[in-house]
C-alpha cells in the first residue's frame, strides 16, 4: 500500500556548514519569536533562515538562500538515494528515551485511498504559507511524521547503519542521522508495501504537498506519476518504538465569570485534591493516570479558588451513550468528553477566545495561580491505539488532541524536487 523510497538527500556539509547543532531548528509552527531570534543567531546557515524567514520577500529570499547555500557547499545532494535513520535521544520526567525514526520519499496519496491515514484537520492558513515557500524553494524541508505497525516489518538494527552523517547535540537532546545499508533498505521499502501509515505530525505539510502535485500535474502537458512533486519526505516510526511519546494538551480556560458546579456534579464526581502546591499537585498527576487507566478522568486547577480536584463521571458508559452525534471512536476520547460534556456543563465552548494550550501541567498551574487564565483542565495523555482507532475510522479528532514528542527537527534531510 505505502511507497516509501530512498532518496538522494540535500543535506548539510558540517565541514562547511559548521556544528549540526547550529543548523537544525524546531518544525516552524512551534517555535515563538524569541525562539526565532536565537534560532537565527546559532548560525547564518541555521535551516529556520529558510523555513521561517522574515519580511514581505521571505518565500522568495528563502529560495535564493538556498541556491546560494548549494553553490557554497553548505549543502549538498547525495550522489546515490539511501534511507536514512534518526535517532533522537531526549530526557523526559528525569529518563533518557531513543525513537528512531526513517527518512525516506514517500508517495503522496488522497486521505480517501486509505494508504496514508490522518487523525487531525489543517487550518487554511498554514497550507497557504507552506505551499508560497514550496513554490519558491522546490525542496521539501520538514517531514511528514508517520507511524506504522511493526507486523511484517523488520526493525533497524545498528548493525545496518553507516557512521553518522550529523550529529546534533542540545541540551536535553540529541539529533543523529546515519544512512541505512542498502539492502536493508530494500527489505524496509518492500515490507512497508503492505502496510498502512498514519500521519502523527505534519498533516498541514501533507496536504500541502498534495496540493502542489495537483498544482504542477495542471500545468503540465503529460504527466507519468514518476515525477518528484509525486512524493514528498517523510519519517516512519514503528509504534511498538519504545521512544514513542504522546503527551497531553491541558487546556486553560478563560471565564467570563465563575461558574457554577451544579450542571457539572449531575454527571462527574469531584474528589478534592488539597491546596494547588507542588506537592499535592504532583500527586494528583498520579490520581489522574490511576484513574484514566480505568475509563476517562480529568484534573482540575481553579474550579474552587486555590483547590485542586480530580474529576471522573459518575457513569461512563452512560455518559458515552448521551454524546448520541459523536462517533463511537471519538466518544471513548477524553478530548472529546471534555469538549462535549465538561465544557458545556459549565456554559463554556471550546473556542480561541475562552481556551489556551499547554503540555507542561506545571505551567498549567502557574497559569492560574498567575491570572492568566481561571480554571485549567489536566488530560491524561491519548493512547496511540486510540488515535489510529481514529484514523481508521475515517474521522478526526478535536484540535489539540495530540502532541507526540519530541517533535522532528527540521534540517536533519530535505528533499528537493528539481
């Protein structure tokens, strides 16, 4: 089903380029403006110079830069194609994990033929600014991060892989990019064949990529399905992959004014969890992940001033039953119950203008102890069966449902079309 392939890379020369530390970034779209400043100041090779200039001229200077990066010798293409393996080691609650993803090309296929699956909707806007940069520069720079099931598929062992290509250490992180054996890469690409893949991160960069195809199949007077616009990069990730993270997104809630529990306590017991300190919110972080291991749960900071609570419904499977134009594999989401029914119950919806984001519950916490927002919902995270349940249901789950971490850097590889 999956066409992934090697590829001949345009990546960086760190003898000309300088320490790959300096030159990979964050994927564009979460990155801040301080983050940017000190992103641009690494190096003037760093890869955001690229992904996320500045000005009214971005797109275009955005493309002259990286002609003029490959006439230096800062990048330079591969002679042969090759897949390449990256490994991002990462510290989380005080552990040190390793995913190990792919690079390769991937064919790009309309959501509706079910090879490649997503999860998630796009805004409008982010395809917009990524299909003005893809005309310009005509090189996939960021991935598509997708998942697949390991059945049938044989894993990437070290033995497989050559010396490392970059090797980019930050603090808390590292970013290492080696090349896959070419016979192993042949094994890899046929058995993914029969696979199916579901997109994690980079829906928008998906479906920009389709619409550039579908742009440049119009303009052109024969097309074979051969030519490059067909496929785009992408990182395949097992999810048997012990390094596989999904973190969850609390939600920080704006009030107009405070509500009232009454609506709330008809379907959701609320348990008291002490005073909002440190303590007693590390311990609810525990109450929450005992409890969502039985069926759906939520902490609550600021539903009483100062207090912590933990929030589970009083009948589940009735609750479940009551979000009647829900489908069933949106239902089961915890997302999904606090936008439909914990939300509503305290006259809220989930918009912009009442809802912010975070997934550090730390900073959940300093959020409402500082003002910045009322009341702060605490998830457990999303399971990653539930999100391919999702996928291969043919539906989309609400925004912010997921956050696998670390997020890909970009400027490990790129493919470029020309």
């Amino acid at each position: 089903m999956a066409d992934f392939r090697p590829f001949r890379a345009l990546r960086y020369d760190t003898a000309v380029a300088g320490d790959g530390a300096s030159l990979i970034a964050p994927p564009y779209d979460v990155v801040s403006d301080d983050d940017k400043a000190e992103l641009y100041g690494r190096s003037a090779y760093n890869v955001s110079h690229i992904d996320f200039g500045e000005g009214d001229d971005r797109y275009a200077r955005a493309g002259r830069d990286l002609r003029v990066w490959q006439k230096r010798g800062v990048l330079r293409r591969d002679d042969a194609p090759r897949l390449y393996a990256y490994d991002q080691e990462f510290e989380l609650e005080g552990k040190t994990l390793l995913r190990r993803a792919v690079f390769g090309r991937l064919r790009l296929e309309e959501w509706e033929k079910g090879v490649v699956l997503p999860h998630e909707l796009t805004g409008a806007a982010a395809k917009a600014d990524r299909l003005l940069l893809l005309r310009e520069t005509r090189v996939h720079l960021s991935p598509v991060f997708a998942l697949y099931r390991p059945e049938g598929v044989p894993a990437v062992e070290d033995a497989s892989l050559g010396p490392p290509l970059l090797d980019a250490v930050l603090p808390g992180e590292r970013h290492t990019l080696r090349p896959v054996d070419p016979d192993a890469a042949v094994v890899l690409c046929s058995t993914l064949a029969a696979a199916r893949l579901y997109v994690a991160d980079g829906h928008h960069r998906y479906e920009t990529g389709l619409s550039y195809r579908d742009e440049r199949r119009a303009a052109s007077a024969s097309w074979t399905g051969e030519e490059a616009e067909n496929f785009i990069l992408a990182a395949l990730v097992s999810v048997a992959d012990p390094g596989l993270v999904v973190l969850p997104t609390h939600r920080l809630v704006r009030l107009r004014q405070r509500p009232g529990l009454r609506r709330l306590l008809a379907a959701f017991a609320l348990e008291d969890a002490g005073v909002a300190s440190d303590a007693n919110l590390k311990r609810l972080m525990r109450q929450l992940a005992e409890a969502g291991a039985r069926g759906p749960a939520f902490g609550a900071i600021g539903l009483e001033p100062g207090r912590l609570h933990l929030l589970t419904p009083r009948d589940a499977a009735l609750l479940v039953s009551r979000l009647r134009d829900t489908p069933p594999a949106l239902a089961r989401l915890d997302v999904t119950i606090l936008e439909r029914a914990v939300l509503p119950a305290l006259g809220l919806e989930e918009s912009p203008e009442t809802i912010g984001y975070t997934e550090s519950h730390r900073h959940a916490a300093e959020a409402v102890a500082a003002g910045r927002c009322d009341v702060a919902f605490l998830l457990n995270p999303t399971p990653v069966e539930q999100v391919l349940a999702v996928a291969a249901a043919g539906e989309r789950m609400p925004r912010k449902s997921t956050f696998f971490y670390p997020k890909l850097a970009t400027g490990m590889v790129m493919l470029p079309l020309d």
